[in-house]
C-alpha cells in the first residue's frame, strides 16, 4: 500500500500523546482507503513510501449487490472478493513490532489484496457463508493490524 497521508486521530488533551492515527492509503487496485491505526504504528515517516499491511475489515455487513442506495466512500470501502473461511496468517507479521497475533481469522480476497474480517459478523447478520464463496461486504472501518517496511 501506498501511504498518501498520516494524521494524528485521537490525542491526549492532557499530555499531548497521540493514541491513534488516521492513514489515508492506495490500495494495490489503485482504490483510496482510509485506515485507522489504533496500535498506534505512527506511519508519518513513511509518507509516499510503500509498505506491506495487514488490514482487518471490521463490523463488515453482506451486500447482495452494490446499487444507488449504498453510499462507498474511503472509510468505508465496498470490497468484492472471495471469503476464505480458515485464513493462516504468514509468520512474518510477528517481525512487526506491536504485532498481536490473531487465531482463528477468515478473509476476504479481493483481486489484489486480502482483508481479515470476523466470521462473527455474518453470525450476528444470520447469514451463512462457505469457504470460496463469492461476497460482497461493505465494513464499517478498516483497521491496521501489521505492517512491515518494503525494502
């Protein structure tokens, strides 16, 4: 991805301290997202500079199929791809530093990018979904998980 602009998101009016940050980024596709880093990663050195991520789409809902009445913006990304049930998280994402490790992911995989996502979702939606099923989903936020410098 590439890293258009950082922005402090939450900040301590006390201390100053920034708890999170707000990226604006270009996706593989060429699509603007924004993502918020709530670890906080603090990407502002990276400006302009491409890194590899790992991004969690959260509170995703299922869309049939994308018409007038659903509004797609950068915060909130319309994704197409297809739903992968038992995602494996590669090893290297334990290099990045703040890394929390994830069990038990699906994903979604867009023709270039791949978004972790909860099954819970579809659970709470009351919709039943299959490993390689075609979706449509349309989270809520994207959330950085990882990130690694490409060198």
């Amino acid at each position: 991805m590439l890293i258009k602009e950082v922005n402090p998101g939450a900040i301590s009016k006390d201390s100053g301290k920034v708890y999170s940050w707000s990226i604006l980024g270009v996706l593989d596709n060429e699509k603007q997202v924004k993502i918020k880093d709530l670890l906080p990663f603090n990407l502002t050195k990276y400006i302009d500079q491409e890194v590899e991520c790992l991004i969690a789409a959260t509170f995703v809902k299922v869309i049939n199929k994308v018409d007038e009445s659903i509004k797609e913006n950068i915060a909130a990304p319309i994704l197409f791809g297809k739903y992968i049930d038992k995602y494996s998280i590669s090893k290297k994402w334990e290099e990045c530093e703040g890394y929390l490790p994830i069990e038990n992911s699906s994903a979604i995989k867009t023709k270039k990018d791949i978004f972790l996502i909860s099954s819970r979702d579809f659970i709470r939606q009351g919709i039943s979904v299959n490993d390689g099923d075609d979706i449509i989903i349309k989270p809520a936020d994207l959330e950085l998980v990882a990130w690694l410098p490409i060198l």
